[in-house]
C-alpha cells in the first residue's frame, strides 16, 4: 500500500481535491490499482475552507504527512497567501524523512515558502509564471512543460496540469499499464502531447496610435493568405522603411516581420480549430505556403505541431464558415 499525504490550508482549490480523490481516493483494487490510503491533512485537524465552494473536513493533523510516500499540495485560491508557520516545518521534515512531495499548479508557492524548490526544476500556470520566479528565484523554472520531475521534488502546469502529474506518479511508481487503465477509467489520455505553450493566451497588441499603422495591420490581416511581405507593409503605410519599422516596433512591441508571422500561425490555429481543411489547405489559406513550414511556425509560436493543435482544440462546430481574421480594433 502506497500513502499519500494532502496538505490541506484555506482557499485550497477544490478542483486540485477533486483531482487527488478521483486518482488516489477511488477503490479500484479490482483494476489493479492501489490500494492507497489518502490521508486529508490540516492544521489542528480542522474543516478547511475550498476555493469555490464547500470545505473538508481532515483525516489528520500536520503530523499525518509524516511517514506518507507521497506529499501533495494543492493549488490555492490566492497562492500568495501566507503559508502557515507549522505546515512549512511539516513539509520540510516529510521531505527530509524520505517523502516524495509534489504540487498542483499553484501549488508551486506552497513549495517555494517551504524552501523546496531551491536548485530545482518547477513550473506552475503560465499566468502565474512570473510572480513564480520573484518568490523562487534559486528554482530552474520551465514555462513550457506540463509537469516537471525532479526525483523527489514535482510540479505541474495549469489546473488539468495537476491530473497529468497525477498520472505521471502513477506511471512512475506502479507501471505504464496501470497508469494506462487508470486513463481510460478518467477519459484522459495518458500523456497529453505538447506544453503549456500552446494554452497561453496571445491576445493581439494594443491599437497603435498612428493612423497610418493600424490602417496597415487591418490592411495586411485581410490579406494573410497572400504573398505580402513586409516591403508591402512599408509600401501601404506609406512611410521610409526605417521610419516604418522604428514607429511599428514602437505600437506592438515587435518587429514587422515578427508580427505577419504570429498573425499568421494565429490564423492557421482557427482554421485548424473550425475547419475540415487539410493542413496542407490550412498553410497555403494562412500564407504560411507548405505543411511543413506550418508544422515548424507552429511548434515554434505554440510548442506543438498542427495535427496535435487540432485533436486538443478541434470545435463541435466544424464546418463554420471562417472569415477574415478580426481586426485590430479593439472596439467591441
């Protein structure tokens, strides 16, 4: 029998619970999977507050993660609240006794307080990345992974994240096969292709505030299947190419070619999404030309390449007429 130990603190989220209690709570002896106890650990034992709704009540105390294979901390509400004084010390001695300690999402700053991920390899959301790398700065972060393993030490990306850890340390400590059959119980593949790149939000750059370029970014993303380039983006705004390039770069932060590029990969991304066309239709609509100049701008912009985008985003309503890309106004 395996133990895992939860580390239970107010604002916990209750989709991180979920997850635990779906993978490790369940009796599925039958499958060939477990047993496990689950032990629920607070401080003083007490019911904790869940994020967004309900509470728990504990199993254990603090003391409970002693003696555990597995220490988990879930991700919280508000990861920068404080961690209380007694659960860093628990921490700290589960993982020196031995223990395995890991987290969910943010999670990562449950670690971080406790002085855990010094020298390490971790992640967290990509929207909590930065703030990550102020309160850990001795961690090796990786932005574009969904779990990290580091022997004794794991986390994982996103909230979903937190599932394709927990399958990897079922993987990890009882076999492929088991971690297989436990997928298929969750509807889940084993292994999620790709990082977390491919879940960030891009949004397009802010309106410029000279006329002249916003007319010339709407202009251009009418036309993103054709061959234009950027001397044809000089040419339509009007202006030296120097003076083109200095006041674009100035508006999005970006160089012209740098911008039609991601438009472009952006605009192949929704057709995938909405479309029945072939990727090799996908390259030529979205001006990219071949299939493979898509497959290599795609793995570079989204960290996969178009085929897996499509399986993990393909829309119930494919077969959507799919028009121009939107405009850079940022009316709405």
């Amino acid at each position: 029998m395996h133990t895992i130990g939860v580390l239970l603190l107010p604002g916990t989220r209750m989709f991180d619970v979920a997850v635990i209690g779906e993978v490790w709570g369940q009796d599925r002896t039958e499958s060939g999977i477990g047993p496990f106890e689950l032990r629920w650990c607070a401080p003083g034992r007490g019911r904790t507050a869940l994020h967004p709704a309900g509470d728990l009540a504990a199993t254990h105390g603090l003391a409970g993660l002693g003696g555990c294979d597995l220490v988990l901390a879930p991700g919280r509400v508000d990861p920068h609240d404080d961690v209380p004084k007694a659960a860093v010390a628990s921490l700290r001695r589960a993982h020196r006794a031995g223990s395995v300690v890991a987290s969910l999402c943010s999670g990562a700053f449950t670690l971080a307080a406790a002085g855990l991920l010094d020298g390490r390899a971790a992640t967290t959301h990509w929207a909590l990345f930065a703030d990550l790398e102020r309160v850990a700065p001795e961690a090796r972060l990786e932005p574009d992974v969904l779990h990290t393993d580091d022997g004794d030490i794991l986390t994982s990306a996103g909230v979903v994240g937190g599932l394709d850890l927990c399958l990897h340390l079922v993987r990890r400590d009882h076999g492929a096969d088991v971690a297989a059959t436990l997928a298929r119980r969750l509807v889940m593949p084993p292994a999620r292709e790709g990082g977390q790149r491919q879940y960030v939000e891009n949004p397009l750059p802010p309106k410029p505030s000279r006329p002249g370029l916003t007319s010339t970014m709407d202009w251009a993303m009418a036309r993103l299947g054709e061959d234009i380039g950027v001397d044809d983006l000089v040419g339509h705004a009007g202006m030296s190419e120097r003076t083109f390039h200095r006041e674009f770069a100035a508006a999005t932060g970006v160089t012209p070619g740098r911008w039609l590029r991601v438009q472009r990969v952006r605009y192949a991304q929704r057709l995938l999404e909405t479309t029945d066309l072939p990727v090799e239709r996908v390259a030529e609509r979205s001006g990219l030309g071949t299939a493979g100049n898509l497959r290599r701008r795609m793995r570079a912009e989204a960290g996969v390449g178009p085929d897996s985008y499509r399986r993990t985003f393909r829309s119930r309503a494919v077969g959507a007429t799919v028009g121009s890309w939107p405009s850079t106004s940022t009316s709405s």
